[in-house]
C-alpha cells in the first residue's frame, strides 16, 4: 500500500514565477497556541463562576445542609423549652398555691422566678447572623428556664425543710386561747376596730380581750422564747412578750405579775402570768395578740386546738357584733 504523502501548501512566487511551498513563522504557531489556551482558561473559569454562583461549592453544599440541620434542631429545642417552661410554671403555682401555703411560707414573687439574664450584652455576639433572631430567642428562654429551675430547687429545698420541721413548726404556732375557758367571764372585745372605753371613739383594737379574775392564770400559747418582759404604768402595762419562731410572736398585756423571764424557753399551756389590770385598762383583763411578721392578726383564727366548729362560728358572729374595749 502506497504511503499517503503529506499534504502541503504552496504560494505564488512572483519573482520565480513558480510555486512555492508555505513554511508558516514559528511565532504564528505560538501565538495561536497561547490564545487557544487563553481562551480555554477563560471559558473554564467562567464554567466555574457559574457553577460556583448558581449551584455552589460541594463544600458550600456540606455547609448549606449542616445550617439548615442545625437551624431545626434549634426549632425543635425552641419547642421543647416553650413546654419545659410551661412544666416550670405548674411546678411553681403548686408550690406557691400548695407546698408554701401549707407551710405558711411566704409565696416566691414571679419577677424573681423569672429573672433569668437581663443583660443585653449577653446575647450581642448571637447578632448580626441570618438565624439570630432563633438563636437568640433560644438561649434566652434557656437561660430563663435554667433560672427558674434554679429558684425551684431552692424553694423545694426549703420546703423540704419546712416538712422536716413540721412537727416543730406546729408546736409553736399560737394555738389554744391562753385563758382556760372555765376562768373566762366574756370575751369583752375581738380584733379590728372598736369603740375606745376611755376615749369614746373608734380605734383599732389590735388583739382580744378576755375578762377575768384577777389573778387569774395565763398560758403560753406555743413553744417558743421569752423576748420582753416589761413593766408600765400606762398603755399595755405589765407585757409579756414571747417570739415562737416561723415569724409568728404573742404578747399578753395588763398582767398582775409575771411568771417568765426575758430569755426563758417556754413550752404550749406553760404559765406566763396572771391576769391584771395594768396600764390603761377599766378592767381586770387580758389582752391578747397574735402577730405575723409582725403585722397583728385576727387571734381567733389560731383556737383551732380548743374550738369545735360550731364554737368557732358562734364566737364569729359575736366578733360582728359592737362592743367595748377594756384597754
């Protein structure tokens, strides 16, 4: 088989007047080489600007995909901490509503239950992210929740206490009517606002006076220490002071005599003095308080160990009814 011969090309040679064969300058060779190529890397780059624009990276996709996984497991923790803080907010009605009241605590007030973190500056370097506003809002309820928890730990710490102590607690709560009931000629005047023997107007009457005998025996109406024991010629006039603890306290007013001493620890029905007529009193009487955190309350309310119900009732219809203070 013949060889195929190479084709070649020839041009006119005016001066030879023959054909002559074309021999193309090596620099047209290289220059068409380096704009194929030029042109090549052009088109190329411009391929992957529009890959890389309209499609992205893989490694661009990874992170696309890592975003939108992390941005609902965020919801799905936003979630579970809106139900965590409902859980929190039925723990702490039960244990303000419930747990407290039975132990007569002070309630824990809402705002500091709910405190959490009010700093601003705490959440700054969430900003100025295409999800901040999820992120923040998550860890602020985080932060409100871990709070709330906290302060709910302590609470139940304290109750637990509380219940521990119970026994004690209701040994010391003011309790029996500290003048046995066969010594008691009346009741002459129940707490709130009476007519004042002396000065014949209203005034608040800040305790119960039960008229006796002088010399009549007086008791203790819970546990608890002996914190004044005072002398006067005007106003309570012979005062025995005792502090039962749980923020609760007694006084007994217009006394004979004393039977205690400041600093003494004093049991339930032990005698604290006799009844007088000491100070501003038109009577042989005694006065008698129950204070709260030392805010005077309604001494009734604490015979539940001497009282039946329907002794109860009765002694509430006669507490309506107008009457005289003695002191």
């Amino acid at each position: 088989m013949a060889r195929r011969k190479r084709d070649f090309k020839y041009i006119f040679n005016p001066k030879t007047l023959n054909f002559d064969r074309f021999v193309e300058p090596m620099v047209n060779k290289v220059g068409r080489v380096v704009v194929f190529l030029i042109t090549t890397i052009v088109f190329a780059f411009l391929i992957v600007l529009v890959i890389f624009f309209f499609f992205g990276s893989p490694k661009e996709r990874m992170q696309a995909r890592e975003i939108e996984y992390l941005k609902l497991q965020y919801e799905i923790l936003d979630d579970r901490l809106e139900n965590m803080e409902i859980l929190a907010e039925e723990l702490q009605e039960r244990d303000n509503d419930v747990y407290r009241v039975i132990f007569e605590a002070d309630p824990i007030p809402t705002t500091v239950r709910k405190s959490g973190f009010t700093m601003k500056e705490r959440y700054e370097d969430l900003l100025g992210y295409k999800n901040s506003d999820l992120v923040k809002r998550v860890s602020m309820k985080l932060d409100s929740v871990a709070s709330q928890l906290y302060y709910q730990s302590v609470s139940y710490d304290k109750v637990f206490e509380m219940a521990r102590k119970k026994s004690e607690m209701l040994a010391c709560i003011p309790a029996i009517i500290p003048v046995k009931e066969s010594d008691i000629k009346q009741i002459s005047s129940y707490f709130g606002y009476r007519t004042d023997p002396i000065y014949k107007v209203t005034k608040y009457h800040s305790g119960m006076d039960f008229a006796a005998s002088p010399g009549t025996e007086v008791y203790v109406s819970g546990d608890g220490e002996v914190v004044d024991v005072e002398s006067n010629y005007w106003g309570y006039g012979n005062i025995v002071t005792i502090d039962h603890g749980y923020g609760y306290k007694t006084r007994y007013a217009h006394l004979q005599k004393f039977a205690v001493k400041k600093g003494q620890k004093v049991k339930r029905g032990q005698l604290v003095g006799y009844v007088g007529s000491t100070g501003k009193a038109t009577g042989p009487h005694l006065h008698y308080e129950v204070l709260k955190n030392d805010e005077a309350v309604d001494p009734l309310h604490f015979f539940f160990n001497d009282l039946s119900p329907e002794q109860y009732e009765k002694i509430l219809e006669q507490a309506e009814l107008p009457s005289l203070t003695m002191d």
